[in-house]
C-alpha cells in the first residue's frame, strides 16, 4: 500500500469525527480514487458484515484515548524505538567483528566495544522500558477501568437490567485490558516495528539488494493469510467474549445460591450445566484454535522457505569470495529482523480487531444514560415530605403492564404496608418511588412542607433509606456492613442502630462484636439476622422515609412487631413503608394498599 492510500485512510476517519477542518485535504484524496477504493476494501475485509459506523466510532474512541495518553506513549515509543536502533546497529557492528577475527578488517577492539556496548545498552533500555510500560499500562488501566465503573453505577437502572453480571465483570476487566493494551503499545509497537523493518531492509539493500528482495518474497504470503485469518478474529472475538460472560454469569449465580442448590440436592445438575457451558466454549475455542494453526503452520512454512533461500543465497555468495562471514552472520540476522518485523506489523492489524471488538464493548457501557442525580433545589431544605402518585401507569421496555392508573400517597408519621400476591408490582411502586424508573404517565411526586412539589428522581433519593428483599450483606465485619452507609458513624451511633433494628441482641453475643466477621451474603448468620443488620445499616443514613422490600419476611410476628415500634418511636423515621406479602405484617401499620392486577386500593388493618 503507497504512502498516498494511507494517508486516505487516516483522513478519511479523521473527516467524519472531526468535520469541516477536513473537508478540502479529503477531496483531495477523494480525486485520488484509488486510495479510497483500497480503504473501503480493506475495511470489508477487517469487519465483514459489520457496521462501518460502529467501527468507526470505535477506531475514533480509541484515537481519542490514544491521544489523552500521547506523553506517556511518546515516552514508550521512544525507548522502544531507540532499543531498535541500538539491537541495528548491534548487527551491523557483529559484521565487522567477525570479518576482524577472519582477517577481513583490522578494527577489532571498535567493533567488539561498539556491539557490546550496543547489547548491554539494549538490555538496559528494554528492562527501562518494561518498566516504564508497566507504569503506564497499571495507570491508564485503572483510569480507564474506574471511568467505566462509575458509568456501570450511574447508569439508568433499566438500561443496565439486561446485561448479566458475569458479562459486565468481563467488560470491566478483560475488555478494558485489552484496551488498555492496545491504548499503550498500538503506536509504539507500530513504530518500533516500522523502524527495525525498514532499518533492516535498508542495511541489507545497501550491502546486498538480492538478498533483501529474497527477504521479502515472504510478504505477500504473509498478507494474504493474515487477511483470511483477520476476517474471521472479529466474529470470533466477540462469540468467546459472549461465552465467557455466560460462563462467568452462571459461576456467579451458583456461588450466589449454593445454599439452595445444596438443599434441593441440585448439585449435580448444576454441575452437568456447567459442564455442557464448558463444552460450547471449548467447541468455539477449538474451532478457531485448528483454524489458527492452520494459517501459523503456512505462515512458518513460508518462513521456513524464505530462510533457507537467504541462507542458500549468502552461502552461494561466500563460496565465491564476494561477501565475509561477517557479511554472512549480519545478513542471517537482519533477514530474520526482516521477517519477524513484518509479521508484527501484520499482527498488530489482527490486535487492531481485538481492540477495537473490545472498545466497542467498553464504549457500550459507558454511552447507557445516565441518571439524573442533581438534588433539586429547596428539597433539602424540607424537614419531610409526603410522597404523592397520581393516575400512575408503569409498563417495562418488554411491553407488561404492570401498574394501571395507579394512586398513593404517604404523609409524614406514616407507616404504611404494601400487600398483595407475589409480581403483582409491589416493588415496581419502590422503584418508582427511589427513582429507579419513571412513570409512563402520570405524576409521581414529594411535596414538601413548604408545598413545593418535587419531581421523582435520582436525586430525591436523597431522602429516602432502602433495604432490598434478598440479602444484601457484604463480605466484612458488622462494623463494615453498617460504615458502608456511614463511615463516620460512632461506636453508640452503630450499637443504637443495632438496637433500633433488634439486631444488638445476638450481635452482643458474637466473641467479637461489632468486629465479628460475617461471609459472603451473609453466611454465617440466619435470614432473619441479615435482614435486621441491613435494616441497621439504612437507620444510619438518617434518611427520613424508610422502605422495606420483604425485608421482614425472616422475622417472626413478635421481632416483627417490635421492629416497626423501635422505627416509629426513634425519631430517626418519619415514614415507613413495608412492602410484604404476609397481611398480619399490615396489621403492625396504620395504613394498608393491597394491590392486584396492576391497580391499587387502600385497605383496613392498622394499629
């Protein structure tokens, strides 16, 4: 490919992010022909079947990073670069040292000082430069890694609910490892290569012209069967990766639900579905793995062939007198730069796919809206507020239905049940109310003393403390679990929690109190006492309206009781509301709404 047909491909992707700056140096190229012609081939070729504008974005995406990070990149090229310098000249001095030793030159001492010289400076600088890149790579990582975490957490709660956890943990870590890759060692990588394939061929064009086309009689071969496996690596790329997230997703299910997997005896079930998820990825993985070593096999092949005829030429021309050994020895080295060169060029083609198949994964998650978390102004100012839902209609992106012209209220000093039969939208009413979802009509507001009402949002979770049905207990000490809400909290603050949720008395029991160390979802520990522990935690945020999803479904009818009495008379709450399936829970509250079939009615229990 000329010179002219890269610089068509660079501009043009440039053209269509950077716009109008780009516009006369484009149709120059564009008059060209032949290097846009070439481009659109080449691209057919890299992302058969693809979205070229998706790629796009995704080669514009990683130019952006690329050029964030240009310093430090620099500074990698650089050594590296430099390094391909010295291992050149390196060669170039092996040459005259050994014609020295074989009497065919007298500057023996030079020759010998310059290439050891040049391969311990070579050592020095690559042990640098992995250093370096190590630094960087660790720094643009993490940097990236905490970018894509923070989209992960303010992402919009219904735009994330269709990825599964194990393929967001890949997208997090491996996806942005390859990008982080690719971010640091593209460039430098490409110029290294550049370098030590044109420095060598130039050294081997100056000495010995045949000998550095037979050089390159590989090339084209070499092209062409990186072309046919490059076509494939995307699509293949992006089957592993889906894989590996399925994979990982069911590991994290099952780890997640052991207990119950033990107590219906499904050990061995769970076992045989992991190992039929293994089976698919091992088929996929084997597949293109036979079709690698297909194409490595032709590729050495064509090495194989390429080294014997440079090895038969530089005999052939040593046996007539007119080259040295050292000529010998220099072109066998260089020939073998030339090679292994050339081939990292072509295989930083094949890394451009991973990374870019990678980018886009990333870039998936970090353009998923974001939630509107701004406070609104004079909300916090408001010492309570009442929460209003009015002729409320909610239905999911699949099209359900689940709320119909749906009505609520909770005034201050409320502590209100929420029953009804299991999916009939219980915790949809939640969801809307922590702002997690909005109505597809209707109002859904708090309306403070003042009598400003405030739109339901991200932000008016401010005033609200959530405990999730399930558990919701971290690895970690019962001090960590309840800092996690607040960090500043105080000894008596976390023990008047404790006590307030009824959890302070088989807390006091643990050896170790409030530093007794709790498992993974809680193990250790009952239903019911994880329930209580989080109910504590959320008391600390001091927030004034309470929801409760199931989160007393562990507890029996007295702890129960006495539960909803300690939040009533603390002071901390002004509102409670308790989603539950059981109506003798309601009749520890002075309100009730039963719902059924997506519509609401308010209902008589209370106290």
């Amino acid at each position: 490919m000329t010179l002219k047909a890269v610089c068509g491909i660079l501009i043009k992707d440039i053209y269509v992010y950077k716009g109008k700056w780009a516009y006369h140096i484009l149709k120059y190229h564009e008059r060209e022909g032949k290097s846009l012609n070439i481009y659109g081939k080449l691209k057919n070729k890299l992302y058969k079947n693809e979205d070229p504008q998706q790629v796009k974005k995704e080669l514009f995406w990683l130019f952006k990073k690329i050029c964030q990070y240009k310093k430090m990149i620099f500074i990698v090229g650089l050594l590296g670069m430099i390094t391909t310098v010295m291992s050149l000249i390196s060669s170039i001095a092996t040459k005259f040292l050994i014609d020295a030793v074989t009497g065919f030159g007298s500057e023996i001492t030079l020759a010998a000082v310059l290439m050891v010289s040049m391969m311990l400076g070579g050592l020095l600088l690559q042990a640098v430069s992995s250093r370096v890149g190590a630094s960087v790579h660790i720094k643009v990582r993490n940097e990236i890694q905490h970018k894509t975490f923070g989209k992960i957490l303010r992402a919009t709660w219904e735009m994330l609910e269709p990825y599964r956890s194990g393929d967001i943990l890949q997208r997090l870590n491996s996806d942005v490892n390859i990008v982080t890759d690719g971010v640091i060692s593209f460039l430098p990588g490409f110029i290294t290569s550049f370098v030590r394939f044109l420095g060598a061929f130039v050294i081997m064009l100056y000495y010995d012209p045949i000998m550095a086309l037979i050089a390159l009689i590989g090339a084209p071969v070499t092209l062409l069967l990186s072309k046919i496996l490059m076509s494939k690596l995307r699509e293949h790329n992006l089957n592993m990766k889906k894989l590996t997230g399925d994979v990982m997703s069911f590991q994290e299910d099952s780890y997640r639900n052991l207990t119950s997997i033990k107590a219906f005896s499904a050990t061995e079930r769970y076992e045989n579905e992991m190992q039929k998820l293994q089976d698919e990825y091992k088929g996929a993985y084997l597949s293109f793995n036979s079709f690698q070593i297909s194409m490595s096999s032709l590729l050495s092949m064509v090495s194989m062939a390429v080294t014997v005829a440079c090895f038969g030429w530089g005999a052939y021309q040593l046996w007539n007198g007119k080259i040295t050994y050292g000529s010998m020895t220099m072109f066998l080295q260089l020939a073998s730069t030339l090679r292994s060169s050339f081939s990292q060029l072509v295989s930083l083609m094949q890394q451009v796919i991973s990374v870019t198949t990678s980018a886009g994964r990333v870039i998936a998650v970090e353009e998923l809206p974001s939630e509107d978390t701004d406070i609104p102004e004079g909300f916090k100012e408001e010492k309570s507020c009442s929460i209003l839902l009015k002729d409320v209609n909610f239905r999911y992106k699949n099209g359900e239905t689940v709320l119909n012209n749906f009505d609520f209220y909770a005034n201050p000093g409320d502590q209100i049940a929420i029953t009804g039969p299991s999916g009939e939208g219980k915790t949809t009413l939640l969801r809307i109310i922590l702002g997690l979802v909005e109505p597809c009509e209707g109002e859904a507001s708090f309306i403070g003393e003042s009598g400003n009402k405030y739109k339901i949002t991200a932000g008016t979770r401010y005033a609200l403390s959530y405990v999730p049905q399930g558990n919701s207990i971290f690895a970690g000490t019962v001090e960590e679990n309840l800092s996690i809400i607040a960090p500043d909290a105080t000894e008596s603050e976390l023990i008047n929690a404790l006590k307030i949720s009824c959890a302070w008395d088989f807390v006091d029991k643990f050896p170790e109190k409030l530093k007794h160390n709790l498992g993974a979802g809680g193990r250790g520990i009952s239903e019911g006492q994880a329930q209580r522990i989080a109910i504590a935690r959320a008391i600390l945020k001091k927030a004034p309206i309470l929801l409760l999803d199931e989160a007393t479904s562990g507890l029996d009818g007295e702890t129960e009781k006495q539960l909803l009495d300690n939040l009533r008379n603390c002071g901390l709450i002004n509102t409670c509301i308790l989603v539950t399936h059981r109506t003798n829970s309601a009749e520890f509250c002075n309100r009730a709404y039963e719902i059924r079939q997506g519509s609401v009615k308010e209902v008589e229990y209370g106290i």
